[in-house]
C-alpha cells in the first residue's frame, strides 16, 4: 500500500503540527505501507529523508509556496500510489486532488480551517467544498474539530478520528532530574501561541523561562522581555534539535501552553510535555487543546490573554508540589493510554486498510 502526503513544506523548515504528523506517518513505512510526502522547499533541506520529495519554492504568497513545479510533480507522480492524502490547510494539495483518479483512494487529513484571511478563503471554498464532496475519507484529530468546523459537518459520515501520537519512550524521565522552578513553552514564534502573555505573566512569578521555537514574533517578544527587563529570567531558546528540546522538557517541573485563539487545534507540544512529565498550564480556548490535558486532571486550565491568571497559576504550581506531581503523573497515564506511538500506528493500519476495502 502506497501513500502520497501532500504539504507546502516539511521539517526542518517548516515546524508544527502538520509536519509533525506526516514524520509520524513516515515512521511508520515498511513492508506492507509506505509513505512518502511531496513538499516544497527553498533550500531542498529534508533532512536527507528519502520519503521526502521536494520542489522548488521561491517563498510564499499567503502562506501558499512560490513553486511553479508543484503541481505538475504531483499530478506525474499520483499514478504511483494507491491512497493521495492532501493535508489541509493547504489548497494547493485540494486542486491536486482533482487529478487523482478513480481507483486512487483521495483522504483529506484536516487539521484546520483557513481562518487568517476570510476572503482567501471565500475564494477557495470551492475548491475545498469540491475535494471534501470527493474525498473518500476525512481524517481529523480529535472530535472537537469536526464540531467546530461547520464546513465538515455535513460530511460526518466520512470523518475519521485518529489522535496525534507521542512516542513516550524518548520522554521518559526521573522527577529526581526535574528543576523545581524551570518553566517551558514551546512552538512557533506566531500571535496566536500568546507567549506575549507568558513574558507579563513571568514578570510576577520567581522562576526560570524558557520558550523554545522561532518565527516572526522574535523581535517583538525580546523587546518585551528587555522592556520588562527580565533578560536573565526569560530565555528565547530559538530553534533547536530535537534532543534539546526533549532534554528541555526532561528538566522542566511545568510546561505552559499559552495559546490565545482557535488557530491553536490541537497541541502536540503539551502532548510531548505530559509524556516529559511536567505539569501542564492551558487555556481555555475552544479546541481540542483544554481537553487534551485537562482541567484538575493533567493541567490547570486558564482564559486566554490572561497574564495576571496566568502568573497565579504557575505560582500555585510552583509551591504546590503534591498538586504539581499530580498533575504530571496523570499526564504521563494519559499518553500511554490514548496518545502511544503503538495505539497510532495500529489506528493507521486498520484506517488504511478499511478505506482500501470501501467499495470492493
């Protein structure tokens, strides 16, 4: 069984949730499934995969890659593959779509909605609506995002849940390695991640931050952090390996994931920290993320731009031991139990297999 991803760009240029579950698919190729992903990348860095293919991007336009061969790569290469996945959003990977045919099985694995810029995707709703009427399966992550999603609401019938995994094994550590007062955040330097929020809130708070990741809101963030002149508590790690970032989480007593809108779907990266076990800070947005680690359970959850509430929370963390290990101990139970590498390759398999029997 042959599977082609397709996506604007992979790791390491391009980091979150939808590179991350395609290395997640990737890893799982052998045998019986193979799974490859045509990307597009300015500098051709893949990371020396295999299973990569890449075309040339001269930079974006809305967040769609400047590359003139994308489409003509993929149409020649559909013809090698028995299940296309477009995972959105990406509209490009939609009109491709279009070119499958009709003993290819076509999923859309749904990640998000286009919600930065409305009349983009007023402009592309057909072709979108076009490739969900076509599509033999919907893919989404968590039930959330079917409900919140009015688009996919009248295709419920072929939507598929499959939760985001985490190989805990590469987490695992003694709470004896834990620094007490070492707080982490991680993911891409955007808005809508609220790290602007975590600076005020460490303003009042006697600890140690570290944010780990890079984009375009570095500047800002470091001009808060000079400004609130908190150079030697606030650490903007920038992009590291991704054994630095494990080792990060290894150490840190609490993780605080801050996001402030629904952008924020469903966060692998307290799903990394749990399995790390540190106590989790979220928030209370409208996605998957609060009910991910959730509330009294694996994590404090909080409102959104909320900086006063956030710095009470990480306080109570702080001088709560018993709660802070509490926290951190459901956490690592609960990947084990529903977010296992194991439990998601196994989920592939019986979804891929089950798509490849529809209509035979």
């Amino acid at each position: 069984m042959k599977i082609l991803h397709l996506y604007r760009g992979y790791y390491p240029e391009i980091e979150g949730g939808i590179p991350y579950i395609i290395r997640k698919f990737i890893e799982i190729s052998g045998k019986t499934i193979e799974n490859e992903a045509l990307v597009a990348s300015k500098t051709f860095e893949t990371s020396g995969d295999d299973h990569i293919i890449a075309t040339k991007s001269y930079g974006s336009i809305f967040s769609i890659p400047a590359s003139p061969s994308y489409v003509p790569t993929a149409i020649k290469l559909l013809s090698g593959y028995d299940i296309i996945v477009a995972h959105t959003p990406f509209p490009v990977a939609n009109l491709v779509l279009l070119f499958a045919s009709n003993r290819q099985k076509k999923l859309i694995f749904w990640h998000a909605d286009i919600l930065k810029n409305r009349i983009i995707k007023l402009l592309l709703s057909p072709i979108i609506t076009w490739s969900l009427n076509k599509s033999d399966a919907i893919i989404i992550g968590h039930p959330k995002i079917l409900q919140n999603t009015k688009i996919l609401q009248k295709f419920h019938k072929k939507c598929f849940v499959l939760p985001f995994p985490v190989d805990e094994s590469k987490f695992k550590c003694n709470e004896l390695d834990k620094l007490p007062r070492r707080v982490v955040a991680c993911g891409r330097l955007v808005k809508y991640k609220g790290f602007l929020n975590l600076i005020q809130a460490a303003k009042h708070v006697d600890a140690e931050f570290i944010i780990i990741g890079e984009g375009p809101e570095r500047r800002n963030l470091q001009h808060k952090i000079t400004e609130l002149r908190l150079e030697k508590k606030i650490k903007l790690a920038g992009h590291i390996s991704d054994d630095e970032k494990i080792a990060y989480l290894k150490s840190a007593a609490i993780f605080v994931f801050p996001s402030i809108t629904e952008q924020e779907t469903f966060g692998i990266a307290q799903l990394e920290a749990m399995a790390a076990g540190c106590a989790i800070i979220n928030t209370n947005i409208g996605t998957a993320v609060p009910l991910i680690a959730r509330d009294k359970l694996e994590a404090l959850t909080i409102e959104p731009n909320n900086p006063a509430q956030l710095a009470d929370s990480i306080q109570l963390l702080l001088t709560d031991q018993q709660l802070r290990s509490g926290l951190a101990n459901a956490g690592i139970e609960r990947v084990k139990s529903d977010f296992s590498k194991e439990k998601f390759q196994e989920n592939v398999r019986q979804l891929m297999s089950t798509i490849m029997g529809q209509n035979e």
